[in-house]
C-alpha cells in the first residue's frame, strides 16, 4: 500500500465533528500574540494550516495568573475571545476543526511578563527549575511561586471554565485542558512540585483530585464531547522529578478521566515506558493521541495497528502548513527555524510557503 492510501488520511469522527483526516496539528505556543489577544497574524497561521484533520491550538491562558510567558494570548476577555472566533471562522471556512488547549502556566511563569496585578501560583511554594524569556529583563530565574489556598481552588477551577465556555461561544469545536509538560494541572500532579497537606496532596488519589475536579468542571460547562487533555506521564520539563509510582498513578487518572466521557486523550509519549502505552489506551475509552517525533509513516503504522486513532504533529507544522498535503504526496519536508520559534512578528511564523 502506498503512503497514500494510508489510514492516516482517512475520515474520522471525533465525539460530534468529524476530521477530514487523523493528522493533528500538535499546540504550539508561538508568542504572536502581542498584549495576550489573537491577531491577524495568527488567524492567517490557523488558516494556513486548516488541512490538518483537527488542529490543536497553542497554549491559551484561562486568566491573567495563568500567562506565564511572553506574549501569549488569553481567552477570558470579550477582546480575546472576539480574536478566538477570526481564528475559528477562518478555520471553518477552510473545512478545518479547531480545539483550543487552555494553558495555565502556574509556576512556569515570570511577573516581567504578566499584566499588572497578577500572581504567580503553583500548589505549592516551589520554584521551577532553571531561568526563562521576558521582553524586558531577558532571562530570569523562575520566582518561588504563591501557594493556591485550599478556598480558592473553586474560582481557580471557575476561570477554566468561563474560559472553555468563551472559546465555545466563540466557535471553537472544543477545548484541550493542558496538564502536560509541568504547567499548572501537572505541578498538582507531581510530587516534586506538590507537597500540600491538604485533600490536593500527599497521596496519589489527592495529587489527581485537581485534574479529575477540573476536567469534571469543563464536562459540565461545555459538555463531555468537547473537552479533550493532554498528559505527558514520566517528562520532566519544566523541573519535575518522576517518580516510581507515576504509572500507577496516571492509570488510576485516565480511568478516573474515562469515567467523565472525555472526548480524548492526547499523550505525549517521550518519556513514557513502552509497556505503559496500551495501558493507558486500555483505561481510556475515547479518543487516543499519540505525539511525539512523529513520521507519516510512524503514525500510519500506529493507527493501522490500532495502538492509537490519531497522530499529532508539532515541529513539522511550523514549516509546513500544507504538511497534510506534503505527507499523502511524498513531498519533502522542509525543516523548522527554531531561531523564529517565539520571536514576535510575522518573519518564522508566516513565511513558510506550501509547496508549489
Ligand atoms: C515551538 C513549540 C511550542 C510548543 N508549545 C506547546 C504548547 O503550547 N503546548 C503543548 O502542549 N505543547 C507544546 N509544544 C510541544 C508540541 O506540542 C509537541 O509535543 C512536540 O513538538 C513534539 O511533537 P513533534 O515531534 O511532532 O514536534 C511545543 C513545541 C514547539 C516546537
């Protein structure tokens, strides 16, 4: 069978849409987003890249506490959120789907780069590893992060939810609760960045209870088949330390996540054990997606074999918005300026033709 015909390019009905294809464009935090508001500029990237059977939309703040880094954008204001629906309508338009990842960056984060009035938290007073990005002050350690009072776990958990219900309103097809890479839903998860004494720490059942809480908010606010999360079991990003009893632990999640009909599950699999995969696929009832380093004909494999439904891609997207079309065609790829990765402006971001 020729790549062509693969798999990869078939239809797929993912909870009430359906993809034109099993190619996810993996979320890419790109810092366009100049005052945190979606921009022409961007609307023109997502349409460029509406060949893609869903794509996945970077790193989208719930509120100001949660954008961390520069010039990503929010979705919690009518600005914002009038700026989400250019993105989605353009994407429509194109027969393209769209999810908006929610990204709180919680202790991955510096005041240099958040507006006037906003916290740094994370589960507990631990800092994150290592320096990051600001626009005026170049790179900064990462501060030692406010803990989130017990009381307000409600409104923290409140923000994601008028922000899923925003980027709906908007004409998003759904949402993607980001608890991978050491962001906020993931510091809950891990040990090593929380060490509450209360019902959100210590055991593995009270570091999951965030997770589990907050995915069962997003279900009841825009409904099961439009809330999807990604989880990267075992990566230490961002200054977390695995730990023994993680795949016990994230088993334990993903059935809990299962039970509350999400529509998928997104598992970056760098760092996760071979054996653990099937696991996971086996707790989970939904939809699986696997990333990671990805080929067309990896990922064409891996549906065939059933091991997942659909692949997302990250790196190749950058540089090829027609990566669909560039894949079902044998066309080469052309490879990504990590240079241009986060600067602001079109030149990196814009400037990369389809192929002629
Ligand atoms: C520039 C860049 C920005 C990224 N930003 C995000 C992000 O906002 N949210 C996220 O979950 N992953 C983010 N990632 C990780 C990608 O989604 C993906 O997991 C990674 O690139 C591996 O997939 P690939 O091998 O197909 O590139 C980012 C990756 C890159 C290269």
């Amino acid at each position: 069978m020729t790549i062509e015909q693969s798999v990869l390019f078939s239809p797929y009905t993912l909870g009430k849409i359906n993809l034109a294809n099993r190619v996810v464009m993996a979320p890419m935090t790109r810092s366009r987003a100049i005052g945190n508001v979606p921009n022409d500029l961007m609307t023109q990237y997502y349409a460029d890249r509406a060949g893609a059977g869903l794509i996945i939309t970077e790193g989208v703040a719930p509120s100001a506490n949660g954008l961390g880094y520069s010039r990503i954008p929010g979705c919690f204001t009518d600005e914002q959120a009038s700026g989400w629906k250019n993105i989605a309508d353009a994407v429509h338009a194109k027969s393209g789907k769209i999810f908006m990842q929610i990204m709180h960056t919680g202790r991955v984060a510096h005041p240099h780069n958040m507006p006037e009035g906003a916290k740094v938290v994370a589960p507990s007073p631990i800092a994150a590893d290592g320096t990051m990005w600001t626009d005026t002050h170049q790179m900064q350690a990462h501060p030692v992060p406010e803990e989130i009072p017990s009381a307000e776990i409600p409104a923290l958990i409140a923000e994601y939810a008028h922000s899923a219900k925003l980027a709906v309103a908007a004409g998003l097809d759904g949402i993607e609760i980001h608890a991978a890479n050491g962001y906020l839903p993931m510091q809950f998860l891990s040990p090593s960045s929380n060490q509450r004494t209360d019902q959100y720490g210590g055991t593995p059942e009270n570091r999951n209870r965030f997770v589990l809480e907050l995915a069962a908010a997003l279900v009841t606010a825009i409904g099961a088949d439009k809330v999807g999360i990604r989880l990267s079991p075992f990566n230490s990003y961002n200054g977390l330390t695995p730990d023994a009893t993680e795949e016990a632990q994230y088993l334990m999640l993903t059935e809990g996540l299962s039970s509350l009909g999400l529509v998928y599950l997104h598992l970056v699999t760098y760092a996760m054990p071979k054996d653990m995969i099937p696991k996971m696929r086996k707790a989970f009832n939904g939809t699986l997606i696997l990333n990671a380093g990805y080929t067309a004909d990896r990922a064409s494999s891996d549906i065939e074999s059933n091991a997942c439904d659909l692949v997302s891609f990250g790196n190749p997207f950058i540089s090829n918005p027609d990566l669909v079309h560039r894949m079902k065609s044998g066309i080469e790829l052309t490879p990504p300026d990590p240079a241009t990765f986060f600067t602001p402006g079109a030149e990196g971001y814009n400037t990369y033709p389809a192929h002629q």
